[in-house]
C-alpha cells in the first residue's frame, strides 16, 4: 500500500517501531521561501514555521512479519563467592509487547531497565532467570538477528552546564572566519528555539550526580 500526502514539520524524527519495520519511507519537502532570504534566522524560522512534507511508504520486499514478546519471570543476579549473598541486579518481572505497538520501559536509575532490554535482546551472555517467547514459541539462537536497540551514551562531563555544552559544540564547528560574538548570538538563538534558554546555567549531571 501507498500512503501519501501525510504532513509533518523538517524537525522531527520518526522512531521505527515493529509496525513499520520493513517499510521505506521516502521523504520529500517543498520550501515555500528561498533560502537566501531567510538570513541569519533560518533555524528559528524553521522552527516557527514547519515545511509541509509527502511521505510515500512502500512496502519493502524485506517485510519482517509481525512478532509479539512475551517474558515470564526474568530477573538477573551476580553471583557471588561461596558463602556469600546474591546481588539482585533485576528482580523476577513479567510482560508482553504485543506487534505494532510502542512501549516505554521507565524507572530510577539501577533499576535494571538495560538489563531487562539485554536479556529480551539476548546481549547478556551471563545465565539469567526466567523464559522468553516469541510469538508464543521458545526464542531461538537466530533471535539476535532481527532484534536490535540503540542504546544512549553522554558524551559531555557531567559538571558542565547546558549553555557550556551547546557552547563546546558550536566551537566546534565553527568556520575559522566567524566571528566568537556570531557563535555567541548562534547559542542564544539555539537555546531560545528549543526553550531551554531558562535552564541555561543549570548542569547536565550524570547518573551519579543526578
């Protein structure tokens, strides 16, 4: 099936989920302004204004069929020497995902979300409790080849504020001809267009200093 004529703005991101997975998208915007007389504020106009877009989605000849995950009772421990008590990394936890649908894993910080993500995606090679299905049948050692996740890393200290880490960036792709005071005016406009601008002098922190 073709799907056209869908709008949506040049800033956003689509996230794949199991639905779309095999699908092609194929985007196409149409400016209603030229470049050259946006000036200087070309990102905030962007911002302001979101350039309509068509999106043709094609099935692929790729297409994986659609695929449930059920996990019953998974939990992980590190084990210890003789003598001496577990640590429970995760404790034992159930649920299903259903095909096509997009689910949000939340917690506090060492909650085990990534171990939980690491024992669904068989990334964790240590041995752990419980069974997972897929489909409702046994997950097979082919399993990792179709499943797969990004996971998040900062790269910026943690003591740093917002305003120094736009900063650094900014100074790092910064043409040797321009000028520090246009860098300057190019945070503030960032920080402005992503209303940030109030947290400013506030640190980033890290999950320690969190």
């Amino acid at each position: 099936p073709v799907a056209d004529g869908v709008q949506d703005g040049p800033a956003a991101e689509r996230v794949a989920s199991p639905r779309n997975r095999g699908l092609d998208f194929t985007t196409r915007y149409h400016s209603t302004q030229s470049t050259s007389s946006l000036g200087a504020n070309t990102t905030e106009w962007l911002f302001r204004n979101p350039q309509p877009a068509t999106k043709n989605i094609r099935r692929s000849a790729f297409a994986l069929p659609a695929a449930s995950l059920t996990f019953r009772d998974v939990g992980f421990s590190l084990p210890v020497r003789r003598g001496g008590k577990a640590s429970v990394v995760l404790e034992p936890c159930s649920g299903h995902f259903a095909a096509g649908q997009l689910v949000a894993i939340m917690g506090p910080s060492g909650c085990g979300k990534t171990t939980l993500l690491d024992i669904l995606a068989m990334k964790k090679t240590s041995k752990h409790e419980g069974e997972v299905y897929v489909n409702g049948q046994p997950r097979g050692l082919l399993f990792p080849r179709v499943a797969a996740y990004v996971s998040q890393d900062d790269f910026m200290p943690p003591h740093w504020t917002v305003q120094e880490a736009v900063r650094f960036n900014a100074v790092l792709k910064r043409q040797p001809q321009r000028r520090h005071q246009a860098v300057d005016e190019w945070i503030d406009l960032l920080l402005n267009a992503f209303c940030i601008s109030g947290v400013a002098d506030a640190r980033i922190g890290g999950a320690e200093v969190r």
